[in-house]
C-alpha cells in the first residue's frame, strides 16, 4: 500500500486529531493513528476507547488498504520536516512503514489495521445542527464548572438538555453550578446526556466559530461531525442531578457592579486569603462594598472598598475567591448582578444585560465566615 501526500497538510490534520491520545492507555494500539485508504480518499483516526475522532483528507494513491502507525514517532518526523511530498510505502505483510522525502527516508513498523478499535454506529439517532459559535460559548462558560471527583462521574461532564424551544447546558461540582440557554438554536424533541470533559475540550480546540456542527446522539453516545472531521464519543451513564432545585427563587439582595473592577478587586485581596479555604469577605451597605481576607497562620490581611449599586439589607458574606474569580473571567459583560438571600444561602452571578438569545447563570455556594 503507497499514498503519497503533503508533509504539512498531513501534520496539519494529525495535529487537529492528536488531543484525543493518552498517555496512559490500556491498550497499546491505541498509541497508533489508524490510516484507511479508499477510493482516493484517506481517513485518519485517533481513539482513547472512549471518544474516537477521524478526518478525511485527499490523497494520491490507487489502492486501497489500513495500517496503524505509531502516533508520537510520525508527529516527530512530520513536525521536523520542511513542506514537500512525503511518500509512505506500506508492507502490508509484516506492517513495516517507509517514509520517502526530498533528502531521505525514514523506516518504522506499525500494527495491523484490523487490531484498531472500531467506531460505534448510532442507530435512530436524534440530531441536532448547532452553530460553532454556539458550541464554543457554551463549553467555555460551562466546562470549568463540572467536577474532577471520580467517585461522582456524572458531575464531571457537562449535562446538555434539548427541547423544541431552547438547548441547555449546565455543569456542577457541588460548589459552584453554571447554567447556559441558547433560545436561537432547538431539537425537534425533547432529551437530555452528559457529555464528557475530555471530547469537548477537543471540540473546543477544533471547531470554528462560523462552521456548522451536526450532533446525533442515543443513548450511549454522541457524534459531532464539522467539516471532514467525525467526533464519536460515549455518553456518561447516570442521572444527573436535580439542577434546578438548588438555585434559590427569591434574591432580594442585588448587587450590580463592573465586572473587570469587582474581578481586579478580588484577584488582589485573595492573595491574602487562607491557601486552604481561599475564603473572601464580602460586606455590603449602602453604596459600598468591602472586601476582605486574612490569613492567621501568616499573620497577613487585606481590605479593599469599592463603589457599587446595591439594593438590600446590610449583610456580610463569604465565598471562596477561586470560584468567584473563575466566573468573573468567563463573564463577557461590562457590569454584573449578584443576587443573594442570605450569608447562607447561594448567590447567583450574571450578566446586568443579557444577549439576545442568551441566558446565563453562575451559582456559587458560599462559606462560613471565620468569626
């Protein structure tokens, strides 16, 4: 089997595929890129056994055929090769692998085609087009929010509800709960899964904002296919938990505020906060908001006033700065509303003016004030 192709147009795409290898893999031939030929057309494809990603690209070869080559041996060759015609001569008996280019030739053994795991196939999928704008937005402001406890996987990914009117996506890890709706994109039904961190982190390092996304998904898994390249991925198993019941409904307490001031004003007082609870000292009244931390172990404390908008009772909160940072920083708006019951209870972060189309809400649970 011989195909000859562009040294940089194959980086190019390996390198869109490479995000899904792991270093720790169970199986060793998933460390390989498989490479199938067909009609003039090859599929490159890279797998971790639970999410799979292909792209197609065109290719100078009148045979047909499937080889596996060792992924971080070919990322090096490529990587450290100028823009010129590589040419691959494939032995298909015993898998060894030439590499031809302008001043030389480089030799490796790959692993059959047949060895590589196969891609599930969705059977009555229900699919969805979404833009790739609306994709990227909502990974970016829900991702940072899922969990990283493996004892509760269904926390770590990111939970995505379809309805004929809206998509919603939300993630939580018990601390912190980001709610994200899209009015301008619906499914023809209604249904709900839980994506997994790792393909939308790819998802977000690949697709483009002005690209169409067709999502077809069942029970157990999600295709995501952009361009010519195929995202398959597993769903996580598991019901996800009632969201809804722990946003508080009546918020009496509104604090509105510029964003980039309250974000500065937290950055530096939480450089004095406890290195264990990164707890931050919020203080309202009146027009004014105070800010606080300290830490006792180290004898070191910090107060900064800020002038604000607020309307409410007198109260003094606690949060931790790590999340009330993280939230600030995937905000986009120039002001923000804190909305708070009570020192206890949830406060809720969103934008002062929402998008058209776009609805967002950051809950963050606060912590007991050290008295």
């Amino acid at each position: 089997m011989n195909f000859v192709i562009s040294s940089e147009t194959l980086l190019k795409q390996l390198l869109k595929i490479s995000g899904v290898l792991s270093t720790s893999n169970s199986l060793p031939i998933l460390d390989n890129f498989l490479f199938v030929i067909e009609n003039g057309q090859m599929t490159v494809s890279a797998s971790d056994a639970e999410s799979t990603i292909s792209t197609q690209l065109d290719v100078e070869s009148k045979e047909k055929g499937k080889i596996c080559i060792p992924a971080k041996l070919l990322l090096d060759v490529l990587k450290n090769l100028p823009e010129q015609p590589c040419t691959f001569s494939v032995n298909v008996d015993n898998f060894s692998i030439e590499i031809a280019y302008n001043n030389g030739k480089s030799k490796m053994v790959g692993y059959s085609g047949d060895d590589f795991p196969k891609t599930p196939t969705l059977e009555n999928p229900s699919s969805i087009q979404i833009t790739g704008s609306i994709i990227s937005s909502a990974i970016n402001k829900t991702l940072f929010a899922a969990g990283v406890d493996d004892l509760r996987p269904v926390m770590s990914g990111v939970f995505c509800e379809f309805s004929p009117e809206s998509i919603t996506f939300v993630a939580t890890d018990a601390h912190k709960l980001v709610r994200y709706t899209r009015t301008d994109s619906q499914a023809t039904g209604s249904s709900s899964f839980i994506l997994p961190k790792k393909p939308l982190n790819i998802l977000k390092a690949t697709v483009s904002n002005d690209q169409e996304v067709q999502l077809e998904y069942n029970d157990s898994n999600a295709v995501f296919t952009f361009g010519n390249i195929v995202l398959v991925c597993r769903l996580i198993d598991g019901k996800y938990p009632n969201y809804e019941a722990v946003i508080p409904k009546e918020n009496p307490n509104v604090l509105t505020i510029d964003r980039l001031q309250f974000l500065s004003s937290v950055k530096r007082v939480s450089i004095f906060s406890n290195k264990t609870t990164h707890q931050i000292q919020l203080k309202l009244a009146g027009s004014e908001l105070s800010l606080s931390a300290e830490d006792h172990d180290f004898s070191s404390e910090a107060n900064e006033r800020i002038t604000c908008n607020y309307s409410g009772e007198d109260m003094e909160i606690g949060f931790n700065s790590r999340f009330l940072m993280e939230m600030l920083n995937n905000l986009e708006t120039t002001d923000v509303r804190l909305e708070m019951s009570e020192p206890s209870r949830a406060g809720l972060l969103m934008p002062s003016e929402s998008n058209k189309n776009e609805d967002i809400l950051m809950l963050v649970m606060p912590v007991m004030l050290n008295r």
